[in-house]
C-alpha cells in the first residue's frame, strides 16, 4: 500500500488540477476559419462614428457570456471605446451588449469583450454588431475580417454586404469537458513516462 500511495496521490492531483482548470477556461468557438493563415486577414480599419460592423451567426452554445475580437490599436485610442452588441437575427430584438475602454484594449490580441450571459442560444441565427465611439480616421480600434467568398452573406461592412468573415470567437463560462479529458490523458501520460523511468533506473 505505501509503494502505490505516491501513485494515487499523483492521480488524485493531476485529476484535481484539470477539473479546476476545465471550470476557469472559457469555451470558445471561432466562426471563422483557423486553418488559413493569419496574414491573410484584411484590416477593416477604425470604425468612425455611425459606422458599424454586422456579423450573422449561430451559436453552437446555449449561453454565451461574451465574445473575443482581433483587434489593433491606431494613434490616441486610450479615449475612444468599443461597442458590442448582440440582436436576435429574426426579431432583431437587443439581447445584450457591452462598451470597452480603448485603453484596456491590447494590439494585435484577441480581446475578451465580456457581457451580461445570452441563454438559449444553440441553434439560433444572431448578429453580432461593433460600433466605436471617440474615434478619427487615425484613432480607434483596428478590427480585421477573413475574405472568402463561401461566407458572403453574414458580414456587412459599413452598410455594404461583404464577402468574408468577421475574426471573432463567442465565449462561453462553463465546465469545458473536452479540456478535462485532455488535460487528464496527458498528465497521466507524463506521470506514467515519469514513473517507468524511475522504475527503470531505480
């Protein structure tokens, strides 16, 4: 019994370690396409007041809790803000929203744009809308698209339809299954390499 305790120590650790990493790492899905390379994504630019961006979509999750969105940063864009809104696609009814400082806004990062939870959402066709506010020409928030003409229809930029997609992921808080499970396969993979080593050259 004392030679397997450092062994069901080790799977009760590894076992607590992805359980509690599984339920404070968001679930994400990307609505566009993560195969292509990155240089091929377009800048849109800075949105100038009364500009916005509109992208149709269907949730894979019940609820979203928000959204994460490449974005750039251009010129004085501490005191502008970003704003994101989420309508029902049939009733166009506003379902949530939220408005992020440009300060807090990182280049060249996916940013998490965190707002009140959506529930019932699997299945169902939304539009996700970004506006800005503060902005110039050369101040603001870059934002960026995929081109690709297999997904004409559910971007429009700055009123005009376009072929693409917008680079976006919605984010869900929730217990992700598929993250334990990996997490569990190759820490015990790691332990058990480490232990048949000591094993071997005990």
């Amino acid at each position: 019994m004392k030679k397997r305790l450092p062994v069901i120590i080790g799977v009760i650790v590894t076992a607590l370690f992805a359980i509690l990493y599984s339920y404070f790492t968001d679930v994400t899905h990307k609505i566009y396409d993560n195969n292509v390379n990155t240089a091929s994504y377009t800048a849109i630019g800075v949105l100038l007041p009364g500009e916005t961006i509109e992208q149709t979509f269907v949730s894979q999750e019940d609820v979203i809790d928000g959204f994460m969105i490449k974005c750039n940063t251009s010129g004085n864009y501490g005191d502008t803000a970003v704003i994101v809104r989420v309508y029902d696609a049939e009733t166009k009814e506003l379902l949530s929203e939220t408005k992020e400082s440009g300060s807090v806004i990182k280049a060249r990062k996916l940013h998490k744009f965190k707002m009140n939870p959506i529930s019932g959402c699997k299945g169902r066709e939304l539009i996700l809308q970004v506006e800005e506010e503060g902005t110039t020409e050369a101040d603001g928030i870059i934002l960026y698209f995929q081109p690709g003409e297999e997904n004409a229809d559910g971007l429009v930029i700055k009123d005009n339809q376009t072929a693409g997609v917008f680079i976006m992921k919605t984010v869900t808080d929730r217990f992700s299954v598929q993250t334990c499970l990996v997490l569990l396969i190759s820490e015990w993979f790691i332990w058990a390499f480490l232990w048949g080593l000591y094993k071997l050259f005990q």
